[in-house]
C-alpha cells in the first residue's frame, strides 16, 4: 500500500533522472497539481509533465521514457507511470507548452529540485485549450493568482490567445 | 466560502495545500465507493422459491431453443 500524500518529490526525482539522462532536454510540472500552487486545494487525480523531448521523432523519446522509468521501478497503467501510487503524465511540448517548460520556475519540494510552470502560463494553456474546466480554471487563477499581468498579456499576445469573456 | 477565505487558502504553503489535495483525493474515493456501493444497498432480498419458478420457466428449454424464442421475439 503507497504512502498516502502526493509524491512530488520522487515526481520531480524521476524527471531529473530523464533529464540526467539526455532522454529529454528540460521539463517542469503543469495541470492541475501546478495551478493548485497558485490557488486553493482542489482535486485532481494525476500529476501531468510536460518535457521537451530530446527525440524529436513522432514518439517524441517516449518508448525511451518508458523504459528509463521502468528501471526506476515505476509501474504503468495505460498512459500513466504509476509514482508511489500516484499517476503521472509524460506529456512532450508542442510551442506554447515548450515555451512554459523554459521559462518555469525552479521549486524544492521535500529536498528535491523540481521545475513548475508560472501561473500566466498556465493561464494561457488553458485559454489554448478552452474546455469548461479550463475556462473555470482560469477564472480561478485570475481571482486567486498573484500574477504578473503584463507578462499574461504578452504570452496570451504572442500566442495568439485571449482569455474567455465572463 | 467567500473569495476572501478562497484566497486565503490560495495563500498557504505549496506543501500544505498539496497535502489537502491529497485529503481531498481520498474523501472521493471513499464517495465514489459508497456511491458505486449504493445500488447494492438499495438491492431487496425478493420474496418466492428462485429454484422453483426458474424451473418452472425453464423445464426442457436449451440455450438453443430460447435462442430461437428469443430471435422469434426480435
């Protein structure tokens, strides 16, 4: 039976290990376990990370990814590694999400380094994908966040984004 | 809850927050199983002989045959 908590730190520990490894260049942790950084607790079920893949063929590296976590001695199920019970989500970049894994911002969580997307990032990757929840996810953050404005302009601007009308 | 104790609570320490998201992970689950538990709840023991009417119904039937009644049926 898995520790009950929400295993970040061994998260952030396979991620170095990858990185470590050359499997991929960079990466940091984006969805809902990263905007909660940035508001109030809320459920969510997985842990999704975004990497720039160092293969840059149609798998993106993630049969290597796979394998690399395998001999960690994490488990899979379905399109998840299982991290002490937890499900987490290897997800490559494409450019708006390449360009948070850039710009993401270093966090320590139990003693490890990890990396995290910034709130206007997430702002903006929400715009970009535009389901209910994101657009409620947004409204979240805009309430909540403390956030750089002129920066969330700038991405959203670049990207060609504007956020939802209320 | 009001904006300001959502904000508040948006203002606690990462570690902390992931720690009640956590709490919060498996107050759901233990819902959704007593949720996924509740038809058997709801299920009543019913009240004749099973064994009786069944071979009431069934004496001499094959699966075969009730096939058959069943594609006649269709």
């Amino acid at each position: 039976m898995p520790e009950p908590g929400i295993p970040l730190a061994e998260v952030f520990a396979a991620a170095n290990s990858l990185r470590a490894a050359g499997i991929i260049v960079d990466y940091a942790l984006g969805g809902a376990l990263a905007a909660v950084r940035y508001t109030e607790p809320f459920t969510t079920y997985d842990a999704d990370v975004f990497f720039i893949p160092a293969d840059t063929g149609l798998s993106a590296g993630i049969p290597a990814i796979y394998a690399h976590l395998e001999k960690l001695g994490h488990s899979f199920e379905r399109e998840h590694t299982i991290i002490r019970g937890f499900p987490v989500q290897w997800l490559a970049t494409h450019a708006l999400t390449e360009e948070a894994v850039r710009e993401a911002l270093p966090i320590e969580f139990d003693g490890v380094q990890g990396r995290i997307f910034r709130a206007e990032h997430l702002i903006a990757i929400a715009a970009s994908v535009g389901r209910l929840k994101d657009r409620a996810r947004i409204e979240q953050m805009l309430e909540q966040a403390e956030l750089d404005r002129p920066l969330l302009d700038a991405i959203l601007a670049r990207h060609h984004l504007s956020l939802p009308q209320k | 809850m009001t904006a300001e104790m959502r904000k508040k609570l948006a203002a606690l320490p990462y570690a902390e927050k992931l720690r009640r998201v956590a709490e919060l992970i498996a107050f759901s689950r233990r819902f959704r199983t007593a949720d996924a538990s509740r038809p058997l709840v709801t299920l009543q023991a019913g009240t004749g002989d099973y064994v009786k009417i069944r071979d009431q119904l069934f004496t001499g039937e094959t699966v075969d045959s009730l096939f058959e009644q069943a594609k006649a049926v269709e």
